[in-house]
C-alpha cells in the first residue's frame, strides 16, 4: 500500500515505516512561538535547564500580536522575550517585522518534507511549502524545542482535488470559505488534508498559504501541498534551493475525497460567529458595514493588497466606514510601497498599520464599537475575536469582497463594482 504525505514525513523524521492511526516519535525540524503564547513555553524550558533548541534548524520568537506593545503589562512580555531570546541565541523576529506565519516562511527556515510546530493554531500554514506543520500548546512546543522530538499519532489524509480556474474577483479565500462550509468545523479532526488536480495551477503560493491557514478551521492537523514548479520557483526566488519535496503514493490511501471545480465558486463570506456557516456574498448583500479589515497571516500578502488596489482603484472608501490595512510583513510593505499600492490606498482612505497581526485578535488597535459589523479577511468570526464581544458581527471574506464592500459601505460582491 502506498504512502500520503503525512505518512511520508512522520516516517522519514522518526525512522519507521508507519501508517495512518500509528503512535511515533518524530524528530522536529523547526519550532516557533509567538509573544501571546511564548510565556509558558520559556517557563518551561527555564525549568528544564534548556541552553539550545534541540530541533533540527532551532526556533524562532516573533512578537506580532501585541505589536507595538499597547500597555506596560504587555511590554514587559516583549522584553522577557527579547532578553530569552538573547540569551539563548534564539532568533527574534521583533516588533514591525511581520506576522509569525509570514516571517517564518521568509526566513527560509521551512523546506520542502519538513516536519515544524509551533505555538499558534495557524501553523499549518506552512503547509503550502510542503511541510507538515501543526500549531500545539505552549508546553508541547517546549518539549520539542527542548528534546529536538515529539510525539504524533500519524493522522489519516483527506484528498481534495481542484480542478478548472477561478473566475474574474473569485480567490484562494472564497474557495477555502466554500471547503469549510461544506466539510464542517469538526468535518477534518486531526486528518492532513492533500490539495491535487490541475486546478492548483490558479493558486499562487499566497493562496496556497491561504488556503493551508485555514485548514485549522476544519480541525486539521496538516495541510500539505505538492513540492511542484511553483513552489520550487518560490524558493529560487529567496535563493533557496527547496530539493525534490515529498509526494504521496499514486496508491496512497484516503480516508475520504472531494472535488471542487474552481470555476464554480463563487465569493463567499463565513457569518458569525461561526467560520463554517459560509454563506454566498450574494445572500448577504446591503449589510450595513462599519469596519474593514484586510491583513493577518490569511490575507495580508503582496497579491492581496493587489487584489484590493484592483477593486479600489478610482474610487474611495465610503464615508463612515473605516478602512484598516496590516501588511503581513515588512516585506510585503517594502513590496507594495514599490509598487505604488500604500500610496493609493491610503489615497483611497484607507488607514495602513505596522506589520502584524493588526485588530486580529483584538488585543490593542483597531477593536470594534458594540453592535458594528465588520467585515474582514482574516480566519476566525467568534464572539469576541477582535476584542468586542457585544454583539460585534465578524464578516470572513476575500481581499477582493473586502474591498468591494468598503466602497459600498455594505457587504458587497466584487464582480458588481
């Protein structure tokens, strides 16, 4: 019987020939942690007598979050972060500097065939480089950092194959919105989902990481994409050289399989306060709208503020709305500042952030008022998310539907503007 990719990995890095429902040992190539989740972990570690990462390429520190600090509590979480990282010669990806989940694959610091964990849910988003990457708690993530190994149970693979091309203002968000909404927010627990088909051609490797973000929101473990062209080319372009990758066995064995055909889909939005009850934008078209949010590690890449000048192009942010823009990174800043894109959009009226995580997890800028509406491009819609749980509704949408609607002041389709 043949091998997925999440058995291909799990058994290189621990040395058996395991399947799906195994318990192993594996060795770990990369650890991260973020500044809301890195107290725990150096606790532990401190208690541990750790000196070094035992992983195979160390870990990193990222403070995104709560970037900059907005309080003297939470400075003096920054600079217990720094003074850890100095001392143990840990990479610290510090304030301004960008979203863990867009830093990290950056750095060069996940190859192809990888196995990395990290202390935030949206590490699978690694998965679109071909590794098999999961977020764990901050005690396991320490037990790995420390030991260079931790324990799995190799999970069973889910097989989604894409087919055809997106449609004009149709992207990576909108279909990763239509799997979800289809496969259920408990539909893929613990399983590794595998992307096939021709229509992986329409997915950049922003969508790919878009998409491999979300995987979460289904309850999977991994999300590993295929090491083809355009992740080689991805690489090349950072000087990296990516190797051959792993693939799954032609005879690999699924536990269940789905087809999408890209061309089918439409713009989608996930109403709250749950990621999974995905509705067509269409459905939800003239609800009032008082924020827009477009960044996090789901939509703040180079192709999305592009996707957005696109549809804002010419046109302004209608009065009463608020538009807040949070590049993933300073890459991507430096990018679109090149490019023209920071230049119109804040011509556009739109307010552009730091490098972060932005109003994403409501912990300083950008939290909204009681009872407002907000639509926004990144990966959750629960109660309380952006740091307002009075009845605050948090609209999930594409780059291109966010822009729309902050045009229109409601919840509108792209293709209509």
């Amino acid at each position: 019987m043949g091998k997925t990719i999440a058995e291909k990995v799990l058994g290189a890095h621990s040395g058996s020939d395991c399947s799906a429902g195994d318990i192993t040992v594996a060795s770990v190539d990369f650890c991260m942690a973020q500044d809301g989740t890195s107290t725990m972990m150096m606790r532990e570690l401190e208690a541990l007598g750790f000196e070094t990462p035992g992983t195979r390429r160390g870990m990193a520190l990222v403070i995104d979050h709560s970037s900059p600090s907005p309080s003297a509590n939470v400075s003096r979480i920054h600079e217990r972060i720094r003074s850890f990282a100095r001392s143990k010669g840990i990479r610290l990806h510090d304030i301004g500097e960008g979203v863990c989940h867009q830093v990290i694959p950056e750095s060069g610091k996940v190859l192809p065939g990888d196995l990395v964990v990290g202390a935030d849910s949206h590490t699978c988003t690694y998965g679109a480089l071909n590794a098999c990457s999961t977020g764990l708690g901050s005690a396991d993530v320490a037990a790995a950092t420390f030991t260079g190994k931790l324990w799995f149970r190799v999970p069973e693979s889910h097989r989604i194959e894409l087919r055809g091309a997106f449609s004009p203002f149709v992207s990576a968000k909108d279909l990763i919105l239509d799997v979800i909404g289809k496969v259920g927010a408990d539909g893929a627990t613990y399983k590794s989902i595998e992307y096939v088909g021709d229509g992986l051609r329409s997915l950049s490797m922003d969508g790919r990481m878009t998409v491999a973000n979300m995987a979460v929101e289904m309850g999977a473990k991994f999300c590993p994409f295929p090491c083809d062209q355009m992740t080689c080319d991805w690489f090349s372009s950072r000087g990296l050289v990516s190797g051959p990758g792993v693939a799954s066995d032609p005879d690999a064995e699924y536990e269940k399989s789905m087809a999408f055909d890209l061309s089918d889909i439409v713009p989608k939005v996930a109403v709250s306060h749950k990621v999974d009850n995905v509705r067509d934008v269409s459905d939800l078209r003239g609800t009032k709208v008082h924020q827009v949010f477009v960044g996090t590690c789901t939509n703040g890449r180079l192709s999305d503020l592009e996707s957005v000048a696109k549809v804002m192009r010419g046109r302004r942010v209608k009065e009463g709305v608020r538009m807040i823009v949070a590049p993933a990174s300073k890459e991507v800043l430096l990018e679109a500042m090149d490019a023209g894109l920071i230049r119109g959009l804040l011509r556009s009226g739109a307010v552009v952030m730091p490098p972060g995580c932005g109003p994403c997890v409501g912990t300083h800028a950008g939290i909204p008022a009681d009872g407002e509406n907000v639509v926004s491009t990144a990966n959750r819609n629960f109660r309380g998310r952006m740091g307002n749980n009075m009845d605050v509704n948090i609209f999930l949408v594409s780059p291109e539907t966010a822009a729309a609607s902050a045009v229109m002041g409601e919840i509108t389709d792209p293709r209509e503007v």
